[in-house]
C-alpha cells in the first residue's frame, strides 16, 4: 500500500502535518501532528489521530508520548474535536506536551492571530481529506446469491495470484437506498484470512488467528447460524437493515442453503 501522502500547513514557530492514515487494516482517518524546530529539525509536540474506531491523542510524543483516548460519545466527531482544540487550549497543550518555552511564543499577538488564521486552513483540508481519503472496498456479489428477505448471501471462491491466496468468500449484501450494499464480506484465505464491518463504510478489517479459528469458512457459518449476524450488521453501521431482518429465516437459510453450498464449493476447489 503507497503511504499516505501529508500536507504541511506553516503557522509562524509551528508546522501543522495532515495525512489520512489508511494502512491501518483495522482502523482508519485523519492524523493532525504539530510540529516545531527543536535542534535544528522538525519535531512532533503533539499528533491527533482521528480514527474511526480508536480515536486518540499523544502529548509529546518525542519526550513522554503521553497518549490519552477520546470519548466518541462525549467528543463527537474526532476531526471536530480535534479543531476545537487546537483552536481553543492549543498553548495549553504544548506546555504539558513539555515545550513551556513554544507555548509562551504562541501568546504572543501576532503568532496567536498567525496560527488562528492558518487553523482555518488547517479545517478546510482536514474535513476535505476526511472526506475524499477514506478507504473503502469494493467486492464482486458472488457468483452465486443466495436471498433471505432483506439479506442476500454471495458466494464465491476467489483466486489472487497477486497476493499468493486463494479462499471461499462469502458477501452479505443488501439494498440501501436503492442500491445494493455488500454489509459485511468474509474472505475465509488459506494464508490471510480476514472479515470487514462494512467495506463501503468505515471498512474495519480484522485478520482471524488461524491458531483458534483454524477453519474459519466453519466459523463464518456458525456465527450465521447462532445468530450473531444482526449484531455484526449493526456494528457495520446498518441498523435500519437489522430491524427489517427476518431473523429465523435467515438461520433457516443459512443452514438449509449457504452452509451446504459454500462448503461444497470450497471442496471442490481444495488442491
């Protein structure tokens, strides 16, 4: 994966560094870092990551990286969070971040009314990044699908000798808006396997521990079948799918018609 490319917004004796981060499988967003020279070089006197799922924040992270979490539902939006921040206690910050002498320098009128100026920049290109850097994935519905009321079951096994692995694939679909929507898409690989929350959403990726989940095609289905599939749904951020799902036909159909089909299918293609 090509790395995140930053953009650097100059602000008097301070530098803000923007770059959405990407390559995080399991988590992803928008990174604020405030830099300054120290000895000659840039360095990080604090960094905002405003991920999806584990928004955080670092103080100093050359010295003490003090790294402390936001509460999403007290905090918001991260990204929103993070401007009101900077806009409001950044000298606050920078201080406790261990750079007394920074802090001191932003008090001065015309650095304050520099960095107030150039944080309207700063919001422009972070609310534009979140926006049109996000990650997302976009899958094949299977060759075969499979309906059960609102929910609809893709099968296929997929080959990539790209990557050097092959697998069964199962993809959850179902129609948002009009359109169909793969909700959840479970890529049970020989040497990768992993499952996504919403590939066209936040995209959460998360790899199974073959060392537990030695079969993790088996695991998918039971996860169907013991009815986890709604609370899975929810997560990838669907809920108004979860309420208009029949839930007994959907354990009926899994284990009448997807379970059977997609196992015999990776049987018939195990070398």
């Amino acid at each position: 994966m090509q790395q995140p490319q930053t953009t650097i917004i100059e602000a008097g004796p301070i530098k803000f560094a923007l770059r959405y981060r990407q390559e995080i499988m399991d988590d992803q967003g928008l990174g604020i870092q405030v830099l300054s020279e120290v000895n000659g070089k840039d360095e990080e006197i604090l960094r905002f990551d405003c991920f999806d799922q584990h928004p955080h924040y670092h103080y100093g992270p050359a010295k003490q990286n003090e790294r402390l979490y936001m509460d999403k539902t007290t905090a918001g939006n991260p990204v929103g969070w993070t401007l009101k921040q900077l806009r409001t206690r950044l000298p606050d910050m920078i201080k406790r971040a261990g750079y007394d002498e920074l802090a001191g320098n932003l008090d001065n009128f015309e650095n304050a009314s520099m960095v107030a100026t150039k944080l309207n920049e700063v919001e422009a290109t972070a609310r534009e990044m979140s926006n049109t850097q996000r990650r997302t994935v976009t899958h094949n519905r299977g060759d075969e699908v499979i309906q059960a009321g609102n929910i609809r079951f893709g099968l296929e096994f997929r080959e990539l000798p790209q990557i050097n692995d092959r697998g069964m694939a199962i993809h959850v679909l179902s129609d948002v808006a009009g359109q169909e929507i793969e909700l959840l898409a479970f890529d049970c690989f020989d040497r990768a396997p992993h499952y996504h929350y919403g590939p066209r959403n936040k995209d959460v990726r998360l790899y199974w521990d073959t060392t537990t989940v030695p079969d993790t095609l088996q695991w998918t289905l039971d996860q169907f079948s013991e009815g986890k599939l709604p609370s899975m749904i929810e997560r990838a951020g669907y809920p108004g799918i979860v309420a208009e799902m029949d839930r007994e036909l959907v354990i009926s159909t899994v284990e009448k018609q997807v379970a059977p089909k997609a196992l015999a299918t990776r049987a018939a293609n195990a070398k």
